[in-house]
C-alpha cells in the first residue's frame, strides 16, 4: 500500500516537472518570438526613416534595438547609415562587429566593401570582395563590386577581364554592361583634337584686331604616362606663326608624376623656345601637391623664368584647385593666382567649371604664351600692371568617342601706357573650343 502510494508521488513529481520544463520552454519561445518580432518591427521602422532621408533616427531606432540585444540587421542598417554620412570609422566598427560574429556574412560583407570603396581604400574594398568570393567564386554581386573597385583604382585591364567574365555567366547584367563600356574607354590609347581660340580687345590694343590661335594635336597613352604632341597656329599683330610642342607626362610612382614640356618656333609672335618641368604628389585625403617651373626665349628680349606651384583636392564629384605663377626680373617679381572648381558627372570627360584669376596675366594661356614684349612696346605698352580674370568652361562626351569642350573668359586688365604716361583699362573677350576623338 505504501508502495502504490509512493509510487504515485513519484508519478505526479514527474508530471509537475515535466509540465514545468514545458512552460519554462514555451515560455523561451514566446519571449524570443516577441523580441524578435519587435525588432523585426523596428528594423522596419528604421528602414522607413532611412527611405524618408532621416537617418538620425533610423540610427536611433538601430541602436535602441541593439541595447536589449544583438541583431545582426540592426548592426549592418546602423553601419549602411554612417557610411551614407562619410563616418566611415563608426561604420567599420558596427560592421566589424557582425563578421567577428559571422565572417561570411554576405550583407555585412558587401556594407563594408561599400565603405571601403567610398573610403578611397581600394585594396581593403578588393579584400573584402575576395573573402566573398572564396566563399563562392559566382557570386555576381561581389563580381561586380570588384570590377568596380578595380576600375576606379586604376587597373582597367583587369577591371575590363573581370566584366566580360561576369557578362559570360550573367548575360543580362545591365550593371556590368555598363561599367565596361566605361572602362573600355580608359584602355583607349590614341586621341585627336583641334582646338580654335579667340580674343577679342576693348581699350587696350592698338591694333583692335582679334588674336587667333588655333591647334591639333596626338595624345597617345603608354606604359609610363601620357605623351602629347601639339602644333600650334596664331594670328596676331597683322602676323602669322607656327610652334611645334611636346608634352609628357611620366610616373614615377603610385603618388608621384612629372610634367614635362619643350616647344620651339620660328616665329615672332612665339617664344623660340619654351620649356617646363613640374613635379606632382598626392598625398594625404586626396590632396595633390606640385611645384615647377617654365622657361620662355624670345629672340629681341631676355629669358622669362616662371615658377608656378598648385594644390588640388577631389571632394566627391568636386575638384577644386589653386595655382600661382611668380615670375621675378630686374624690376621685381609678377605675380598670378588662379581658383578652379569643377563638377564632374558621370566621367572625368563630363565637366562643368569656373575659374577665377588675378595678377599680372588676365589668364593662364597669356602668362604661358605671353608674346615677344617687343610687340608691346612697339604697341605702346610698357608693363600690364593688374588684371582680374573670370572662365567659364563645360566638357561633354558622346558616344564615348567624342569630346566637345567650349569656354569663355573675361578679364579686365589696367595697363601702363608708355606713349601717353597714363594707365589705361580694358575688355579681354576669350571664346575657345575644342573636339576630341578617342580610338
């Protein structure tokens, strides 16, 4: 009797404990499913805010979902959030944080070779792509991703073979059809342009009669850098002339570059000879850095020596520049400065720019191509005191083979007059274009 009786505590214990384990169970269950459908929930709303723009709050909602606990989606829409704001450091810590949780993860993986790539760390961007791509060599996303990557770091021919590789397995990729046609225009070596300019003077020539030059030249693209030839024809002061110039453009390295130019002419109005030599270094953030010199000889006067030093920086599609020219002598030394700043669009042939100037030169292309001085002061002019300039410039490219460039300037120049002994100011009207043809 005993026995049954124990028997049957036994039996109920067993009951009671297992119907505890099962409540304790469900109980698990439903507490998982109702965080995980509350942040499921709130995911959804963080995506919501980042459809509308607001990204503050996105990121709000991100991380009030991860102080409860770790969500792998919260962590990488987090990270995505920081990224479209350029906080590239916080987003590599978010996202570094899911693939020390799961190193394969493709959504985490593919944030951060988007990070990188925007970054300008092209070979932390292609790194990413390969731990993808191991894990699965057709993976069409991280296909692409690299080709990209390739394309802005330079190496097109691997870009080039990596797209025609994708377009072999995925035919319909619009994307890859796309970027190869982009980075086939890169692998172009060979270009033809002819370039016509004008200026037209109010007040301050005494011929009134509009200077004309006009060019055409090879660019040819090889291993160590861009080669250029260039023949030049002017019209000015009731003369005609030609000069003959080469340009190149050697790298000797990753960061570094030279600019080298010869010219010569047997006319007048062009300096004998001309040269120059200006060293290019990028460095830190984008930032290009370069100093040089130029050299013009004419026949009736002294060497010119112009020293010209630049600072340059990409900021997105911007490309904003800074150049002055100093150029001493006996009476002192003359002075120019220029501004750039460009908006490029889908390539760096597709531009729209405005530059600005002051000193002793209304523009570039006059410190650069000044005249023989025995002209100007047959002319009446003993010295160009000042001049503020201002250039407006747009480059389009169609069919990816032709280039049209056009611009116009304006400067206001005050001058010494030598027969009068007075200053006297004056209109500089520039018209200039240019067509270029890539094969």
């Amino acid at each position: 009797m005993n026995n049954n009786r124990l028997n049957k505590k036994i039996d109920v214990m067993k009951f009671f404990s297992v119907r505890s384990r099962l409540i304790f169970v469900n109980m698990v269950l439903i507490r998982v499913f109702v965080i995980s459908t509350v942040a499921g929930q709130a995911i959804d709303d963080a995506q919501k805010y980042v459809r509308e723009g607001d990204r503050a709050n996105a990121r709000r909602v991100c991380k009030t979902i991860l102080a409860k606990a770790f969500d792998s989606d919260a962590c990488i829409l987090l990270g995505r959030t920081y990224a479209w704001d350029n906080q590239f450091d916080s987003a590599r810590v978010e996202l570094q944080k899911v693939l020390s949780f799961s190193p394969g993860n493709n959504d985490a993986l593919s944030a951060i070779v988007d990070v990188e790539y925007w970054a300008g760390r092209y070979d932390e961007a292609i790194g990413y792509c390969n731990i993808a791509l191991a894990k699965d060599s057709l993976a069409e996303p991280f296909l692409v991703k690299k080709a990209r990557v390739l394309r802005s770091k330079g190496s097109f021919a691997r870009s080039s073979q990596l797209l025609e590789h994708v377009l072999r397995l995925y035919p319909s990729n619009g994307e890859a059809m796309q970027l190869l046609k982009e980075v086939r225009i890169h692998l172009i070596q060979n270009k033809i342009a002819v370039n016509s300019t004008f200026d037209f003077f109010d007040g301050t020539a005494s011929d009134r009669e509009p200077w004309q030059l006009y060019y055409v030249q090879y660019t040819r693209k090889m291993n160590p850098g861009a080669v250029i030839g260039r023949l030049n024809y002017a019209h000015r002061y009731g003369k005609y002339g030609y000069q003959a110039e080469l340009d190149a453009y050697p790298h000797l390295s990753s960061s570094d570059y030279l600019y080298l130019n010869f010219g010569c002419s047997g006319s007048s109005i062009f300096p004998g000879q001309k040269g120059g030599v200006e060293w290019f270094h990028s460095f830190w953030k984008k930032y290009e850095f370069s100093f040089g010199s130029r050299v013009l000889h004419f026949r009736e006067t002294k060497r010119s020596l112009i020293y010209t030093t630049s600072l340059s920086k990409y900021a997105g599609n911007f490309w904003i520049s800074a150049r002055a020219y100093f150029s001493p002598d006996k009476l002192g030394t003359s002075f120019s400065a220029y501004g750039f700043l460009r908006r490029y669009f889908a390539d760096p042939e597709n531009y729209l720019g405005v530059r600005i100037g002051g000193g002793s030169a209304p523009d570039e292309r006059m410190r650069l191509y000044q005249l023989d001085l025995s002209h100007l002061l047959a002319s009446g002019f003993n010295n160009r005191l000042n001049s503020q300039s201002f250039k407006a410039e747009y480059s389009r490219m169609f069919d990816h083979r032709w280039i049209v460039n056009v611009g116009a300037t304006v400067a206001r120049e005050k001058s010494w007059m030598q027969t009068t002994a007075s200053t006297r100011y004056g209109i500089n009207w520039n018209f200039e274009s240019m067509i270029s043809y890539q094969f």
